[in-house]
C-alpha cells in the first residue's frame, strides 16, 4: 500500500503516520462523507506462521474490532469501520488532532507536567476507564502512548480491544513467538507479569503507573533493565511520589500509590470509585479516604533468583514515556493517530474546544526556547483559571498573545489561542460585550487562515453564540448556533460529543427565545444521544436530561420534572458526588418542583437538608446557600407559618446584601420576599417601603420600562390599595400600563 491507495472504493490512503509491531496507521479521507480519518492495517503475516493460527488471529482482529466499534464515550476513540481489503484487515478510526502522553512528557524534556493537568488527565482517563469497565472490556496495555490528549484538551483512550490481542489466554506464547511486542514493562500490573487473570483493576495499576510518571517525571520503577522493572512491579514498593515532587496534594499522593498496590484487591475497587476519589481531593483533600497499599512481599525464588514467566525472557525494557528527546515517530506507533501538531495542547477541556490546528508551511518557525516559556506560561493561565482567578488569569493571557504575536505572527494558531482564552476570561468576569468582540476577531482570522468549517472556528463561533445568548441576544444566538451546528454535523457527524454539545445550547437558547415545546423536544433528543455516546451517567448526558426537567417545568408538567431533577440528583451523586455543586443544583430544583406541586412540607425538609449540606461543603454565606434559605422561607410562608418567613426573609436579605451587594437582583428578591411577608403578617405599610426600594433599584440598574421593574411598581400599587390610597394606586397602575404598552411597540 501507499500514498493515494483507496480501500474498499472509500478509504483513502494520504499519508502513514505510524508503524508498529502489528502494522500501520495512515492518516486517510472518507470520500463518501469528505471527513478526516486514521486508517489502522494489520500488517499481513507471512509464510512462517501456520494457517490455523493467521485463521485465529484474523478472527479475533474482527472479534475485537467489533468490540471497539461498540464503544460510544467521549474518552474513547471512535472506531467507524472495519473489515478486510485485499489481504489486509483494516480499522477505520477518527483522526485525533493532538499529542499522546508520551509526547506531551518528552516535550517536557522529562519534567514532570503540571500538577493541574494530571489531575485533570487522570479524572478524565478514570471516566473513560469506569464506562469501559462497565462493557466488560479490559484494556491490558494502557500506557502513555495508547492516551491521547487532543487539541481542545479532551483525554482519549486508544486501542481499546485490539490492545487485548497479544494478551488472551492461550495466545500470550504463539504471539511473542511473532515478534509482536507484548508492551512496554513500565506499565504492566503484577498479575500481567506473573501470567495470573488479570480484570480492570490491572487497568488501575497502569492508570497509576502512567500517573506517577506524570506526576513526578520517571516511572515508579526506573530501571534499566527489563527483568529488574518486572522483578519491581511485582516485589518492590514504589516510593512516594512526593519524595520525587514535594508539591504534590497528598491526596494524590496516596491515589498513586493505592492505584500502585501488588494485589488488586488493594486498589480501588473500580474506575469510579476512582474519579470520585479524584474529585472529592481535588476539592476536599483532607476528606479523601485512605486504602491500605500491600505490604512488601518475598519474591519467588529459585536459586537465590527471582522467578518470572518464561516469555519475559528476552524482553527489553521498551520505551518509557521521557526519552533523551524528540523522535521521528510516536512511541507506539501503532497507536499514533496524530501528524504534526504544536507540541503542548492549549486546551483545558471547557466548553468552547479551545484546539489548535496544524502549522502551514509559511509559517516561521520559533526560537523553541521561546516558544516552550510561552507555551508554559500560556498553560499557567489556564490553570488561574481552573482556580477562578479569572482577572489574574485575563492579564497573564493578554500578555502571552502580545508576545506571540510578536513572535509568531498574529494569525499563528498558538496566537489565536491565547486571545480565545483571554476573551474566556473576559466572559467570566462579567464583560460579555468586550468578550464578544475579542471572540469575533479570533472567529475572523481563524476563518481566514483555517477556513469556516475548522473545528477551532466552529469552536469560537460557538462561544460567540453563548456570549450573544448572555447578552440577551437570543435571536442571534440561534442564528450563530444553527449555523455552527449544521457545520459540525457535516463534518464530524450528528453523534460526536461537540455536535452534541452544540445542539444542547441550541436547546437552552430555544427555551430563552421562549420556544419552550422546541427547547423540551430538542433536550430530550439531545439527553437520548448523550445517554448512547458518553452513557447515561456522565456528566455531559445529566446536564442535559436538567435541562429536560427545567423545560418540563416551563410547560406545568411540574410530576414529570420532579421525577427528573430527583434522577438527575442521585446519578450526579454517584458520578461526582454528593457535595458537588452540580448535584446540589438538583436538589435545590427538587424542592423547587416540590413547592410547586403544593408538597410544601417535603419542600421544607428538602431544602433544610440542602441547607446544611451546603453550609458544611460550600459555607454559609456562599450565594447557593443563601438561595436555598431562601426557598426555605418561601416554603415557610406557603404553610402559613409567616412569622418564621418574615425573620428567614430578613436574614437572607441582609446576607446577600453583604456578600452580593444591595442591588443585586437576589437581594432585592429577598427584600420583595421580606413585603410579601410583611403583608401577610397586615404591616403594609412596613410592607410599602421594601415594595419602593425594589422598584426604585430596579429602575435605577435596569431602566424604568424593564418587566422586572413594572413589577415591581404593580407591587407598590397593590400596596397602596390595601392601604386604602387608591387614588395613588390608580395613577401608578396608569403609569405602569403606559410603560408596558410602549416597551410592547
């Protein structure tokens, strides 16, 4: 085969980028759907090998494929096809645009990454693990190089299934008999180099191999020779990873090394237990809890020697992740489905796909010491920002573009990528307007240098949309997410995790355009396609199925979204936890849900219950558990109990005065919230001066015409009337029509 070969009268062969023991990788093209592809070749078996066992092999490549083809997650590679083409099976994949691990670790010159990224890394990799698991597939030789970071910072597992070939029971003699490698011993579990059954906590033991190398910069046993690394894996405990890198959280720390036990019953359990652990440091470390890692056991021994398996025998150490520098292929190269791309991945996995694209030959090439102390400082930025820092964050982005501008030029995708963060965080620090006109000049020059249907123009044409959506521009939005959409689906298909996310904010904008039955029927077909790509626990496919409920309860169908905030809560419970903040935001719906279908006593508890688990996670004065005080009170009024509501009224109101200002519209809520009560309680005129100050603040911030200020001025007239001043009432009921009548023109 060569360049230009088409397979199958489809598959287009356009250049090889990489080469292993089982056969290659081509970069290719789809001609029926015009999309990128990798296309993976078994490399045929010649004449030495009997025809019983090319049968075999052949069988369980398709076996396998098949296996792969049915995994439908965001971190695992899409296998779109396979079969067989003169003589050679193939595997047809999508192209990952970015670096695998291995790279991302040599580019590093053997520094260890930061410590954000690997904890980001690791949660992704865990997810993709847990759901994988969950098929009762095994991988058997995770490693840096079968790990792919892509340009938006999106962690892909690859060679889910084909990895298990050289490795089934049976088969582990007759294929190192071919020369096929059996996997580099840096990474291989104890029970993989004694020849025991191995399950997906053999899996774990890589993921923690992969993670200490990350973390700290060399495997947890660096050692020159092959039978000494496995001798290792199997005998010797690992040092700390903090002995290597003081500055590691200790939480992850411990994570390494329990994921590093000799036996698997003293790992985690699984995958998910796993992201959890991951999650609950990452925010909680001093809550994580500890398992106990293997004592140190007597090696087997004949002769004063250690006894391995007789196919280690011979074996090499393979390459580690860090090498002496740069090479001409991938670590693995049948694993390498990247061509050339900048070297460090900009993204942070955010909605938005911050990517960048390949470099074009006219542009120059950087001084590399340079380029490396922009790109680490561009990668601190990002990490501001995971930190919300969002100012601090802003500045060291705006600074990285200048000077990558000067060096690189200004339509350099390594440039552009920094002005995209810097619009990021101008979003996140309330300047939309500002934010939307720094996403239209990254919009403009990438089109101009990348084309319009780029996955890193779609990507910030996206963003633009979502920022006109905050602005209150929601016809725009549509028109911009429409657009975006019907590229994404051309080009990367109706069911890759960015068309899907796509068509989510298509939804949540219908729903701001007030197309409420549009809105419910988009999220529940969105929810549907999340559940069979990502699964239906993962966070993608929950945020959706919200969505649903939040829509259902627009439409009064209140019993329905009831049921789906509660499912929605207990599956956020499992997947991130019972203080994430995303599965305290479905609770707080719950009660929601609760109050309105008159269930005010369950509301009541259910909010008290969020409550307190907020005050401990989050504090008392954060803004959401002031929110959920206040539905407390709202439910204390429904049940008649007034005077309580009056005084939680009181105390929120004068809470988020502190915390959020006195015009923030929670606060003048609570002050609204405080009349109510007031007037129920027969103190309308106490009731009349909070009913004014929320109507003159409204008018102050949003203008005399906006709908929450008429409101708040038909409130002061109601007031009025019960005070019995109905001539002041009528005139401000005139006044309020008039405003209404031309807010309507």
């Amino acid at each position: 085969m060569g360049d230009g070969t088409l397979i199958q009268g489809r598959y287009r062969l356009l250049e090889r980028i990489g080469r292993g023991g089982m056969g290659e990788v081509w970069r290719a093209r789809d001609e029926s759907l015009g999309r990128r592809i990798a296309v993976k070749c078994l490399k045929p078996l010649g004449t030495q090998h009997d025809h019983s066992f090319t049968r075999v092999l052949r069988e369980r490549f398709r076996r396998e494929a098949r296996v792969a083809a049915a995994l439908q997650h965001r971190g695992v590679t899409v296998v779109h096809d396979f079969g067989e083409w003169d003589g050679v099976l193939f595997l047809v994949m999508e192209l990952l645009e970015g670096n695998d691990l291995s790279r991302l670790l040599e580019d590093n010159k053997g520094h260890p990454l930061p410590v954000a990224d690997v904890v980001d890394i690791a949660e992704q990799v865990a997810s993709a693990l847990a759901y994988t698991h969950e098929q009762g597939i095994v991988h058997r030789d995770l490693k840096p190089a079968n790990i792919v970071r892509t340009a938006d910072g999106t962690v892909k597992i690859c060679d889910f299934g084909i990895a298990r070939l050289g490795h089934d029971a049976g088969f582990t003699a007759r294929l190192t008999g071919t020369g096929i490698a059996m996997g580099t011993p840096h990474y291989m579990s104890p029970e993989q180099i004694g020849g025991d059954e191995v399950d997906r906590r053999s899996d774990l033991y890589s993921l923690g191999c992969v993670l200490y190398e990350m973390a700290t910069g060399v495997p947890p046993f660096d050692l020159g020779d092959a039978w000494a690394i496995l001798v290792g894996h199997r005998d010797t405990e690992p040092e700390p990873p903090r002995t290597h890198r003081a500055e590691l959280p200790r939480y992850l720390d411990r994570i390494i090394l329990d994921l590093l036990a000799k036996r698997p019953e003293q790992r985690p359990d699984d995958a998910g237990e796993l992201g959890r652990r991951i999650t609950a440091g990452r925010t909680a470390p001093e809550r994580v809890p500890a398992l106990a890692t293997a004592r140190p056991r007597t090696p087997r021994q004949v002769g004063g020697r250690a006894v391995l398996p007789s196919w280690t025998h011979g074996m090499t150490t393979g390459h580690k992740a860090t090498g002496p520098g740069p090479r001409a292929t991938p670590p693995d190269p049948g694993a390498g489905l990247s061509g050339e791309w900048i070297p460090r991945p900009t993204g942070d996995g955010t909605d938005g796909g911050r990517t960048v694209g390949p470099v074009p030959d006219e542009w120059p090439e950087p001084a590399s010491e340079a380029a490396a102390g922009l790109a680490e400082r561009h990668n601190a930025a990002l990490s501001l920002g995971r930190l919300g820092r969002w100012e601090e964050a802003g500045r060291a982005h705006r600074a990285v573009a200048a000077e990558r501008e000067r060096l690189l030029g200004p339509d350099h995708p390594d440039t552009l990528a920094s002005r995209y963060e810097a619009a990021f965080t101008l979003g996140r620090t309330g300047r939309a307007a500002d934010a939307l006109r720094a996403y239209k000049g990254v919009a403009q020059a990438r089109i101009r240098t990348l084309g319009a249907d780029h996955a890193d123009t779609l990507a910030v044409r996206q963003e633009m949309a979502y920022t006109l959506g905050r602005l209150g521009r929601h016809t725009d939005a549509h028109q911009v997410y429409t657009s975006v959409l019907t590229a994404r689906e051309r080009t990367m298909g109706a069911d890759h995790p960015d068309t899907l996310r796509c068509r989510h904010n298509l939804a949540f904008n219908l729903g701001r355009l007030g197309r409420t039955e549009d809105a419910h029927r988009m999220a529940r077909e969105v929810a549907a396609a999340r559940a069979r790509v990502l699964g239906p626990g993962h966070p993608d496919t929950l945020v959706t199925r919200y969505e649903v409920a939040y829509e259902l309860g627009r439409l009064d169908r209140w019993q329905e979204a009831l049921a789906t905030y509660r499912e929605v809560a207990a599956a956020r419970a499992r997947a991130l936890g019972p203080d994430h903040p995303d599965t305290f935001a479905a609770r707080y719906e719950t009660g929601v849900a609760l109050g309105r279908l008159g269930r005010c006593a369950e509301a009541l508890t259910a909010y008290e219950a969020l409550i307190a688990d907020r005050a401990r996670a989050q504090g008392a004065d954060h803004p959401e558990t002031l929110r959920a005080r206040h539905g407390r009170g709202v439910n204390l009024g429904r049940l008649g109990r007034w005077g309580e509501a009056l005084e939680e009224a009181r105390a929120v109101c004068a809470a988020r005065g502190r915390v959020l200002g006195p015009d923030h519209p929670d606060t003048l809520v609570s002050h609204r919230e405080v009349a109510v009560a007031l007037g129920w309680l027969g103190r309308w005129a106490a009731a009349l001066t909070e009913y004014r100050l929320v109507a003159a603040a409204r008018e102050r911030v949003l203008g005399p015409d906006r709908p929450d200020t008429l409101v708040a001025r038909d409130d002061e007239a109601h007031c009025l009337e019960q005070l019995g001043r109905a001539a002041e009432a009528a005139e401000l009921y005139r006044r309020v029509a008039a405003l209404r009548s031309v807010a309507a023109r």
